[in-house]
C-alpha cells in the first residue's frame, strides 16, 4: 500500500511568534526573535544572545491542567505541547474524550535535550538529601518521550506514539516517519513535531565549542547571518513545531483543508566516514540523501521551485550550498529560489527541521517565499555557485508548486522532504 498523504494542520512556538499567525507576519516583515540574553551576560558567556519563545504563563490554562502545570519546569514539553495542541486544533480534529483510545491517531514527536531546568532542580534535591520533595512528574518531565507522552494522553491517541531524536535533523526526520506510517497504512492520522528546551544548560556546550557569534551581544538581531560572509557562527535557539499528517483519503472524507502534500524524501547518514565527523557533514552522504528525495518523490530536479536550507550561519553554508548545486545539477540563474529563517529564529537545534518545516509549508497558503534577512553581504564563494537573484532578501509574491526541505544534524545525519502544492482533482 502507497497512499497519498497530506499537512492538515500547523502549529508553531517559536522565537519570533507563538501561533501562526503571529510567525507568519514575522517571518514575512523578516521581524527576529533573537534576544538579548541577560541570565547568558551573568554566566560570562562569550554570546549572550539567543531565541527564545515568549509564551506568556497565563496562556498555559489552555494546555495543561492544574495537576499537570504543578512543578512543571521543562520549557520543550511547554512549547511542544502548544504547537502540537495547536496543530490539531487547526486541523480541525478535537480531542478524544472517549474511553477509548483512537486506534487510527498517533504522535510522532522528537527532542534533543528534554527537562534540562527539571533535572537540574532534581540533581540538587537529590544533593540536598531531600528527594520526597521530587514531586512526581520529574520523570516525566526529564524522559526524551516525555514530550509524546503529553501529547498522546492529551489528545487521546492509541496508534504509534513515540519521540525520536537526531540532533537537528530531528524535526524533518519525523515528517518523513509520519509520512511513511501513513503511506504503509499503518495509520490514518500523525502529529509530528519536536522541540528544544531554552536556557544557559543546553546552550552553553555550545558556547564552549566557540561556534557561537560572540561580537553581537549589543545588536542581537543582526547576529544570525545564514549566508552572509560575515556570519560569526550560529545563534541558539528554542522552541518547537507541529504538522498534522493525514492520509488524503481520511482528510478528504473529513473536509479537511488541505495546506500541502507530502511527496516523499529520504532520510540517511554520512557514517562520519570522509569528510563526515560527528560535527561536520559528509557531502558524498548529503548530495545523496538530496537525489534520493528526488527519486523517491517521482519528481524531477527541475520540478524543485524553492529551497528551505537548513544554512546555519556558519562557514558550512557554503558547503551547503555546493552540495544542493551538486545534487540538484543546478548552477547560477538556473538554481532554485533559497531561504533560512534562521536569521530571525536562530538554530533551534532539535526544533529546527518542525519549525522550519511548518515555515515552508506556509508559503504555499500565502502566495510567497519568505525573504532571507541578514546576508546583504552573501558569501562571494555562494554567488560563485548560484546567483544573487535566487537568495531574497525580502519576501516575494510566489506561487511554488514544489519546494524541498531539508536538515543536517550532529552525527552526520541527513533528511530531505520533498513538498507539493496540494490541488483539488477536476472530476
């Protein structure tokens, strides 16, 4: 079985906007959400900026209940609760009041770190000899499925309901499962999505790396410079992103609306073999995870309209940018349109591939392709591969067919999706 599967419903919490509407004005007015870090400035961190989701603690009685907010301290379930909730909301599903599990509905939910704040308060409990004050939901709070596990009590769902993790990769990682359980027909529908936790304890091992910007603490909005040939390194940043995948078949008898279609893509690793480490990609592993997403799709590279990069302002974008030229055998004004939202949301590191995921798929609703911010000065060695009139610097009126995203992570692990404009059939 190999059935068609669609997004139904979007649901973001991200630095620059939490909900759609408001990331979608961001990300069309290039409006940032990386911030001034004051709590990074007291730890004498080399970069004190970061993006981090503004979410407002009144609104968490719309997530949690007064039991389940008790003792919550684990930014990635908060946000990863409200852009999944809000995702099946705008799908127009509601949650599953009966006894009984919905055998058809699952969650596939990825994180990197989870509960870090949570684990630390409990590390000092436990150090403090005082640890019937844990409070028993430091468990589930500090667990990687912790984030799924929310979702699926919340919702009620009785399918696949589980949380996978490959560093940046994670989010597009996890449209791709989602696609594919459904295709094989082993569900009908799947949230998916995957989020990051905030703060100095999962930012600062990258601090220590040194490959954070370190000369924007006073501007943190021009820090992030995916592109650009003064990119000083890659901004942290938090949040998360949910897509509701359904197949066509269950969102057609529903009356669904229908944002995109998934086509296909492909999910790979370099081996950390060649160029490939545990921090750096292998391009031989890259260009090929790229073609086979091609493939896989039943497109052409031709077909391919737009770019969402993964371009993380660092000297690795320029590879980036030969590896797509590559895969693709596309150079100069015959490239595809490319963009990175990283430049107002930063890396949001296991969050990165949802959130940019649902930014992608946006474009289609509204007409549009994002513009770039930050890269007035593009790298010299890009506009030697592709020209300066395929990287917008503001959003343009654009009505994609096809655009492919795709995400490299730590570890050397590569996924590509390949999106469609989704068209009613004339019968």
């Amino acid at each position: 079985m190999d059935r068609r599967v669609v997004i139904t419903g979007l649901g973001v919490c991200a630095p620059n906007g939490v909900g759609l509407s408001d990331f979608t004005n961001a990300l069309r007015d290039g409006k940032s959400g990386i911030r001034f870090q004051s709590k990074l400035e007291e730890l004498d961190f080399g970069c004190q900026v970061a993006g981090e989701p503004l979410v407002k603690d009144n609104i968490l009685n719309n997530y949690f209940t007064p039991l389940q907010q008790r003792g919550l301290n684990a930014t990635g379930i908060v946000y990863g609760v409200i852009a999944g909730v809000d995702a099946w909301s705008d799908a127009g599903l509601d949650k599953n009041a009966s006894d009984e599990p919905d055998w058809e509905r699952g969650v596939l939910f990825g994180t990197g770190i989870l509960g870090v704040d949570k684990f630390r308060e409990s590390i000092h409990l436990v150090d403090d000899k005082q640890v019937r004050r844990l409070g028993s939901t430091t468990v589930l709070q500090t667990m990687a499925s912790g984030i799924s596990a929310y979702l699926g009590g919340i919702l009620g769902c009785g399918n696949q309901v589980t949380t996978n993790s490959s560093a940046c990769t994670t989010g597009t990682e996890g449209v791709l499962m989602a696609y594919e359980r459904i295709a094989a027909g082993k569900a009908e529908i799947m949230l998916t999505g995957s989020c990051s936790d905030s703060g100095p304890y999962v930012w600062g091992g990258f601090d220590a790396m040194r490959i954070l910007p370190r000369t924007y603490n006073d501007t943190p909005s021009k820090a992030s410079r995916p592109l650009s040939a003064s990119a000083k390194g890659f901004v942290p940043g938090s949040g998360a992103g949910a897509l509701v995948l359904e197949s066509l078949n269950s969102a057609q008898k529903r009356g669904a609306r229908i944002y995109a279609e998934v086509l296909g893509g492909e999910i790979n690793s370099g081996g950390q073999r060649g160029e490939g480490s545990m921090t750096a990609p292998n391009s031989v592993a890259v260009q090929r995870c790229i073609r086979n997403a091609v493939i896989n799709s039943g497109i052409t590279a031709n077909d391919i309209e737009a770019i969402n990069g993964h371009l993380t302002a660092t000297s690795k974008d320029v590879l980036e940018i030969a590896n797509w030229s590559a895969a693709l055998d596309r150079e100069g004004v015959s490239f595809p349109y490319i963009n990175s939202f990283k430049g107002t949301i930063g890396h949001c590191l296991a969050a990165a591939g949802s959130i940019e995921c649902v930014g992608t798929v946006l474009q289609f609703r509204e007409g549009i392709l994002f513009g770039n911010v930050n890269c007035e000065d593009v790298h010299p060695e890009i506009l030697g591969l592709i020209s300066g009139t395929k990287i917008p610097h503001k959003t343009l009126p654009f009505h994609p067919k096809i655009i492919a995203k795709a995400s490299f992570g730590f570890g050397d692990v590569n996924a590509c999706v390949i999106f469609k404009e989704f068209q009613k059939e004339v019968i």
